[in-house]
C-alpha cells in the first residue's frame, strides 16, 4: 500500500479499521482456515470421558452450510466491512477467535484441474471423491457415487437442501445427485423426484414448469402425486405446516440478492429469504428422531 493509502486510513473516522486490524484480521482469517483444533464443546474446552480422556462426542444432526467460493479472503472482507459500517464482528471469525469452534484447511479440488468448478468441489464433500469439473458425484467412466443424502435417506434420517441458487444448480446437487454434465438441470430436477428428499428449498423453478421444460413434463404435479406439498411463493411456505415432504421453488432462477430484495417489494412479498427457509426445513427435520442432514 502507498504512504498516501496509509494516511487516509490514519485520517478515517474512528471507527474504521487500523492497518494493524487490517493485519490482524487477515492472519486471522489465514489462520482460522489454515489450522486444525482439538475436540471441544461450545465452552471451548475439550470434551471428556469419565476415564478423563478426550473423545470427540456423537453428532445427532448435522447442519452442512456452504458459501460458494468462500476463502480466507472473503471472510476477513467481510469481517472488516462489518466492523466499520456495523461496529460487530463477523460472527465466524468471532467463533475462531473465541475458540468456539474446530476448524481446518479442506482440499476440494477436481480430478482434473487444480481450478475446480462448483460441481467438483460440492462432489468431493457430497460423495468423498475427487470428480472432473462439470460432472455430479460421477467418474469419467460414467460410474456413480454414492451421495451422502442417500445413505443418510437410507438410514432413516431426514434430508433436506435449502439454497439461494436454483435447487438444481451446481452445489446444492453436488450432495445428492448424480449427473455426468451439472447443466443437465432438467435431468437433475427429475432426480430429485426420485431420489425423494424430504425438504428441497430455493430457486429454478423452471426446471420444474412444463411450460419451460424440453420434455414438457410437469414436475410440479410429479411431486404433488407423490405427496409432496408443493409451494412456489413466500405464502406457500408459510401455510405449509412443516408436515411430510416440502417442494419450495420461490424464483425461476437464483433467488434475488439480498439488496435487490430489500429495495423491490415484489419480491419481499413473493420470495423468502435464507433465514425464512432454513427455519422452515429445521421445523421439518427436526422432528426426526433418528437426526437429519
């Protein structure tokens, strides 16, 4: 950085970052990411046995968020943002610092490339397997791996994926379907039919029209035959009464940014938003008894 770059931020207002925050922060965020901790409960202390020997614990649910793209990079811009226009903490750089949580450093690369496309990456965490770019959970040779929704359905736990992309984008299929080309989202959305999910939540609904559909089919009453309760406006996810299995399209494509959303009533009016959906599906799952995913 310049030394006039350096002035400026020394003449900011008060609440803006120092350089040595700027620094701080991102070895943070460097090292949030790039280090991996030790069993421990949300106080932070490591859990133990009665003989006193640490043990790591069983997990009944688990909740798997991911933001697309994210790097150490991302979360220390948004930490920084946070702190000078809200005067807070990012919450997960908060929960690193604090020693709340585990962290560590994940490889999720594609077969093929050390730059790796949504599919591969969503592949290696849904499947354990390193795949092509472009492919679903599938190798070159067209063999398809097992995803972890189905052995989750399989052993009687509840299933669910909820996104502000459209359900059959890249990443949310990444843990549930398999495809040999992540475009095929007509394909992917008929999958989802099959693989019979209990909750599916987000945009491209498109994918579900027969109007807009190649093959003209109507997934929409393939659900509902199947007897799922089928919603693609705010209203139909808010009568829904968190019973049986849940189809929510709530946009054509993507759900709408969350500045768009803010601004444009229409889609406060049609469209929820992440927190609306995620506490829905949680409503769903939770009853489970035997845990969900």
């Amino acid at each position: 950085m310049s030394d006039a770059y350096h002035d400026r931020l020394r003449s900011d207002s008060d609440d803006a970052p120092s350089r040595r925050d700027f620094l701080k922060t991102g070895a943070l965020g460097a090292l949030a990411l790039g280090t991996g901790g030790m069993a421990s409960t949300a106080s932070g202390k490591p859990r133990t046995d009665v003989s006193g020997i640490e043990a790591p614990g069983d997990a009944k649910n688990i909740i798997f968020l991911v933001s697309d793209g994210m790097s150490a990079g991302t979360l220390t811009m948004a930490d920084l943002h946070l702190r000078r226009h809200h005067g807070r903490r990012s919450n997960w750089l908060r929960l690193y610092e604090e020693g709340r949580v585990r962290h560590g450093l994940m490889d999720m690369a594609a077969a093929n490339s050390i730059v790796t496309g949504s599919a591969a990456a969503a592949s290696s965490w849904g499947s354990g397997h390193r795949v092509f770019n472009e492919a679903v959970n599938m190798s070159e040779d067209g063999e398809k791996y097992r995803t972890i929704l189905e052995i989750f359905r399989d052993a009687g736990k509840g299933t669910g994926l909820v996104t502000t992309t459209r359900i059959t984008h890249a990443t949310p299929s990444g843990f549930g379907i398999n495809m040999p080309a992540r475009w095929s989202e007509d394909k992917i959305a008929a999958q989802h039919l099959e693989r019979e999910y209990d909750v599916l939540m987000g945009g491209g609904a498109r994918h579900f029209d027969s109007d807009q559909r190649d093959d003209g089919q109507n997934l929409f009453q393939a659900f509902e035959d199947k007897g799922y309760t089928v919603a693609q406006s705010k209203s139909g996810l808010n009568t829904w009464g968190h019973e049986g299995a849940f189809l929510g399209t709530f946009y054509d494509t993507h759900l709408p940014y969350v500045l768009d959303h803010q601004n444009i009533s229409s889609h406060q009016q049609r469209v929820p938003r992440l927190p609306e959906m995620t506490d829905a599906a949680l409503q769903r799952l939770s009853q489970n008894n035997d845990g969900f995913l």
